[in-house]
C-alpha cells in the first residue's frame, strides 16, 4: 500500500518508504510526455497550423529538463520541510482512505488556486511563473517552462499538511496536479461536455488563462477544478481567439533566461529605486505597475 499507517512516522520511517516508491513520477512520465509533444509537433507541421518554432519547443524542452534536475535534487529536502510541518505542527492526523485522498486532492487544488492567484498579483512570486506564460506558441512544450526555483511556492502548500494530511499523500496528489496540467496545454482538443468544462480545467477553459488578450488577463486560475475562478469571480468564458505570451516581448528563448530575467529586472528596478516605498513596489507591487512598465 501507499499509505500504510495512519499515524505519524519518524523521518527515518519516512526515508525508508521514499527509497521503496518513486517519489519523482514527473521523472517517469517524462518519456509519454515527449511522445505526445513528437506527435503534435508532427501533425502541426502536416497540417501547417504553426503551433511550434524550434527556438521555442527547444527553448520549452531546455527548461523542463532543468526542472526536473533540480526537482530531483531537492525532493529530499522539500519532503522533510513538509514532514516536520506535519510531525511537529499538525494537530490531528487524518486517516490514509480513498475519501481522504479525495478530499486531499481538493484541498490541494484550494491552495494550488490561491498560490496560482498570488503569482499574477505580486511580482516576487510572478518572477517564478513568467517562465511559464513566455511562450508566444501554444503547444504541449508549454506544460515544460516550470520555473527552476518553484520551490519556494511550498509555503502556499503548507497547509495541506497542516490540518492532517500525509506528507507521502500530499507528494502523491502534487505529483499528480502537475502532470494533471501537462494535456491543457493544447489547442487541438475541443471543448468537452459542457458538465466537464463547468467543472474541470480542459484545454478549452485553460488556454484562455494564457492570452494576452486584455479581457484574459488574470483569469481562469484553476489547476484541476475550474469552479475555484467561478467561486471567487476570476472565471472567463472562452470566446475570441487568445494571442499567446505577454504583453512585454520576451528576447530570448534561452533556458536560464527565461527562468531568470523577471529576477534580473526586479534586482535592477530595486536598486534604481530612490525610496523605500519604490523599492517595495519594484518587488511586491502587481507585475507591470513598477514605473509605468506595461502589465503583463
């Protein structure tokens, strides 16, 4: 079983169950993911529908290579940070059912939503998810641009733990909610049942989350469950065709500067910044106000 006990475990219990399962399934899946990115990519070009550039897949693939290597790197670590939050702060422990991970799977989505939300609102954390809408194509690749320092968004999943969940459960539903995201990145699938699409993230009600169009920006944030935006009034129903990207061009389709040029900027606009007010706004402020800069 996956989750054998329902109650806490010692870190060298839990060491011991991370050498016996694969905690990196992104590691796995890797290889079916590629698959699907050769066949739209190959279709595209039959079909000529310009879903990809070269520079662009190749800059895509770079940055999910990265991700995974740092990802890999840092699982052990990011796992303790999680168990002693649950081992030392938790105040219940919930049971290891199917209902629980049903409802873990919900809990996560609540803060993955919020997290997502954070994100267009406060530039330091934008800096970590303007890698993943700098992309001017829509295609699978998209799915790839995760920023390599993605790490630090763990204290929005915090509370995950904090109110009994498993650490192991938690890894598991994470994992998932990643590669739950891979098959929204498309424009070749149609829109799906009218029940599904009130419900689920589809590519359908996700890629409009990606325009730059201006009735697009900061909208559809939900990662699994669509009705998050529908909750709290950043839902948008899919109409004109997006224009993909950012408002700001991005110059280069290379790796490291698609992870780390929002830092670069927020490091120079900091220091240019003559009060301590300026200095704040040009890393906390929404993205784009800082000194009449276009909004992303």
């Amino acid at each position: 079983m996956l989750f054998e006990s329902a109650t806490k475990m010692s870190w060298e219990d839990v060491k011991h169950w991370i050498e016996a399962h694969p905690i990196n399934v992104l590691t796995i899946a890797a290889p079916v993911m590629l698959f699907f990115v050769v066949l739209e990519y190959w279709y595209s070009n039959r079909k000529n529908l310009n879903l990809y550039t070269k520079e662009g897949m190749w800059g895509s693939i770079g940055v999910g290579v990265g991700y995974l290597i740092v990802t890999g790197a840092t699982n052990l670590f990011t796992f303790y940070v999680v168990w002693l939050a649950y081992y030392y702060m938790a105040p219940i422990v919930l049971p290891n059912t199917w209902w629980s991970f049903l409802l873990c799977l919900v809990f996560y989505d609540f803060c993955r939503y919020w997290a997502h939300r954070i994100a267009h609102e406060q530039r330091f954390w934008w800096a970590s998810h303007i890698t993943h809408h700098s992309s001017d194509h829509y295609n699978l690749t998209v799915s790839f641009r995760l920023c390599w320092v993605d790490q630090i968004k763990l204290i929005f999943f915090v509370p995950v733990v904090l109110i009994g969940f498993d650490p192991r459960m938690f890894f598991w539903v994470h994992q998932i909610g990643v590669l739950y995201q891979f098959w929204q990145h498309t424009d070749l699938i149609p829109p799906l049942p009218k029940w599904i699409e009130a419900v689920m993230v589809t590519p359908t009600n996700h890629k409009v989350h990606h325009g730059k169009n201006e009735r697009y920006i900061d909208v559809n944030y939900g990662s699994m469950f669509i009705f998050w935006d529908k909750m709290f009034g950043t839902y948008q129903e899919p109409g004109e065709k997006p224009e993909w990207g950012v408002k700001q061009p991005i110059r280069s389709n290379n790796p490291f500067y698609l992870v780390f040029h929002e830092y670069v900027d927020i490091a120079r606009d900091f220091f240019h910044a003559k009060t301590l007010k300026d200095k704040w706004k040009a890393v906390f402020g929404r993205p784009g106000d800082y000194e009449g800069v276009e909004k992303f």
